[in-house]
C-alpha cells in the first residue's frame, strides 16, 4: 500500500519510506492511499481469534510489499506480549487498561512496533539513523524502551524541563546506549517545534538521516487501531452499542479508533476527552481551529495545543463537520474535575485510575447522560503509579510499586540540557 502526504505535493511513499521520513518532504503527514474494511465474518467471530491474529489480519494490508508476513508475526508477537483487559467500573463503564507493557504507558505498543519496523527495514544498510522525538511524559519513555539497543538506530528524546513526573523522567534518562535525554528550558510545543525545524533543517539532513517517533509516523500512530479491536472482542457479547472515550492529547489513539470503525468494527460513537489543553472541544463547538500554547496540567501527556493528528482525523471525514459530528464528541475537563473523577471512579468501584483515565471518565459520562443505553470504555492510557503524588495525594490512599516502576526508581537520571534550536542541532552535528 502506498501513503500521500495529506499537503499533497510531496511523492506517494511505500510503507518503509513513510516510517523512515516521518513526515513527508512538503511537511504533511503522511495516510494510507485506501482503508479497506475487513470482512463482516471477522467482526462476527472475532472472539475465536488471539490478539496477535487480530492485529495481523487488521494491519497487514497497511504493510503488505513491504514487511513479509512471516515477519510481520514475528513483530506482532514481540510487540503484544502482554495483556489488554476491559475492566468493569459500573454494569454500562469499563475501562481498557493499556498500561501493562514495560513503560506502563499505552504508547509501548507503538514505539515497539516502530522500533522493529525500523531495524528491520536497516537489516541489510550500514547507515545508522537517528530518531529524534519529543515528549510530553510518556512518549520518550516507550520510545526509549523500545529502540533500546536497535541496531543501527539513535534516539534522542527531547523533554520540558521539570513539566513531565519524576517517574517518567527516570524512564526516559536511566537507559543510556543507544538512547540520549534532552532536557528542554520550555514547553512540550517548544521541544515539538525544535524536533519539526530539524527535520526541515537542509545542513542537518546532509549529515545524518532523521526520522521522527512521534504519532505522525505511521509505524506509531497505525498499530493503535489493535487497541478498539481487542476491547471489541472483549465488550461485544454484552450487546449494547459500543462507545469509546479516548483521554487525548495528539489525538493519535482516537484517530486510530477511527481507523478500526472504518475497518468495519462495529462502535456508535467517540468522545475525544481532553484537559483544558481544549483546542478540538472549541473546534468541535465553533468549526474554527485555533491552535494556542499548551498549558501545564495533571494530565501532562495531553498537554497539547496544537494536536498534530487532527489533521488526520479531518481528513478521514474529508473535512465534512456534520459527518465529523455525527463520530465524535469532544469534551475539556480541568485538574480540579479530573481529582473528582478520581476519587469519583475509586468511591463507586474501587478502582484506582490515573488523572489520563480520569479524563476519559469524565467525558464518557458526559456523553452517556445523553445516551444512557450505550456501553462505554474509557482507555486508562498509563498506570496510576506513573502520577503517584497526584493519585495518592487525591485518594489518601498508597499505592504499590510494580516491578517496571522499581527498576528504574533507584537509577540515576543523566541528560543533557539545552534551551533553544540552536543547542538541540550542536548536540545532533557533534555527536
Ligand atoms: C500520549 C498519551 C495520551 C494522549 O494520546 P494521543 O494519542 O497523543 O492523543 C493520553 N494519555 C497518556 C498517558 C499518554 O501517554
């Protein structure tokens, strides 16, 4: 399958070309030239099916001429070597817990399915690449994780000072090899706008090959589809219409829950639920996009002003807003609500979320005032431990240390700061 830039002047790319450029060369983004749905049969019987058979069948037309089948099993088999539960919150609420691979984010399954994408796609050249990413909490630390001894590959990871948790700070800053920590004077927009200026940057580009590790790769944003699949195989018996609220920040995961429904899974509805970073809410309200500095939240991964996947999620629409609307709703909650629902969530169930999920919660109940026969998944997009000061300090309660977590707590954090563009290209051209 090929993909186009969404700027439409830049060259159709295969698979490989489009995960090696990140974006493509007239700066868009780049989509899949087709989505084509997947047998009804599929849907019908789709709990006879593993996870890794689900996320073959839903992906491989996206890879097809580019990564063989026998290796793309291989991958899905090394990427999805853990668990994707729906628990139940109330008898219409689960939550889908992304959280149990190594980083506890939901973005391992991405980063890892591009970490492996990448080194296979450099098997056979000597030339190295560098990924370059920037991060608003999680991001670094699954893309740490999962290109962490890559052949072939460096990654440098580009983070706001002192405005990510100090948990995920240790997880992208601990690893050392192949992996470098940024430590940005500014905003996550800040590091974001530097990591796009070097990938525009001609002296840059003549001395090293860049590519990105944010969702606008499509080896990151596109394996985020498997998630809707395994909570549909998991929620489907109960034989209310399915839908999902998505805690957004990039709106990478929801544009890829929108992928799955045009799969053909069968869902009702989408609530991209964000904190006061409320961009696509007041798009949703007025049509007008306006994209404004991000501002610091408890929900820091969806700090986010200017959410680059969007543009995707326009563009599956083909910029239709009645047809958007019909999709999607978008509700914007602050810290003091996201506490609320916090402690909400553990006072009805017992259920310990993180502020992430809280969000989601927030917004699905919004949506279900309205439409009370649906059955709603809220994604719990990072284990609660990830905020522990927040999560313990709004329920008064303490929380266990996994084991992922305890590795890293004890180890020591080295970066390297910079303040301005000019100190992220020195550090790229000296090393
Ligand atoms: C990245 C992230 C989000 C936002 O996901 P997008 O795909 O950027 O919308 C939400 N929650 C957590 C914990 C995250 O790490």
């Amino acid at each position: 399958m090929k993909f186009y830039s969404l700027n439409n002047t830049a060259p159709e790319v295969s698979f490989d070309t489009a995960v090696v450029n990140g974006i493509a060369p007239d700066k868009g983004l780049y989509f899949p030239e087709e989505i084509n749905p997947l047998p009804i049969s599929f849907f019908e019987n789709i709990e006879s099916f593993s996870n890794e058979e689900i996320a073959f069948k839903a992906i491989q037309q996206f890879v097809s001429g580019i990564v063989p089948n026998d290796v793309l099993k291989d991958i899905l088999k090394e990427v999805l070597d853990f668990d994707f539960p729906v628990v139940e919150i109330t008898p219409n609420i689960g939550t889908l817990e992304l959280f149990h691979g190594p980083t506890m984010a939901f973005k391992d399954v991405g980063a890892r399915f591009m970490a492996q994408c990448l080194g296979y796609f450099s098997r056979s050249t000597k030339n190295e690449v560098t990924v370059l990413v920037a991060t608003s909490g999680d991001t670094g630390g699954a893309v740490a994780n999962g290109f962490l001894g890559v052949e072939g590959v460096n990654v440098v990871i580009l983070y706001p000072s002192g405005k990510v948790s100090d948990i995920q700070e240790r997880q992208l800053t601990t690893l050392g090899k192949n992996i470098t920590a940024l430590e940005v004077d500014g905003t996550f927009d800040d590091c974001q706008a530097m990591v796009k200026n070097a990938f525009l940057d001609k002296e840059l580009l003549d001395e090293m090959k860049l590519t990105s590790a944010n969702s606008i790769n499509v080896a990151r944003w596109l394996p985020q589809l498997f998630y809707f699949l395994f909570a549909y195989k998991q929620v489907k018996s109960k034989g209310k219409e399915i839908v999902f609220s998505v805690p957004s920040g990039n709106f990478g995961n929801i544009c890829a829950g929108l992928v799955a429904q045009r799969l053909g899974m069968p869902v009702k509805h989408f609530i991209a639920s964000t904190n006061v970073n409320d961009t696509v809410p007041q798009f949703m309200l007025t049509k007008e996009y306006n994209p404004k500095p991000s501002t610091a939240t408890i929900s820091n991964a969806m700090d986010v002003g200017d959410p680059s996947n969007f543009i995707r999620i326009r563009h599956l629409f083909k910029d239709d807003f009645e047809a958007l609307k019909k999709n999607l709703s978008s509700y914007s909650f602050d810290d003091n609500n996201t506490k609320e629902a916090l402690k909400e969530i553990y006072n009805i169930s017992g259920y310990i979320a993180d502020p992430h999920g809280a969000v989601g919660y927030l917004g699905l109940k919004k949506y279900q005032q309205q439409h009370p026969e649906t059955y709603g998944i809220f994604l719990e997009t990072a284990h609660p431990v990830k905020f522990l000061d927040i999560v313990e300090e709004t329920l008064n309660e303490k929380l266990e240390i996994p084991a992922q977590i305890q590795k890293v707590m004890g180890k020591t954090k080295i970066s390297i700061k910079i303040s301005n563009y000019e100190g992220l290209k020195d550090f790229l051209l000296k090393s």
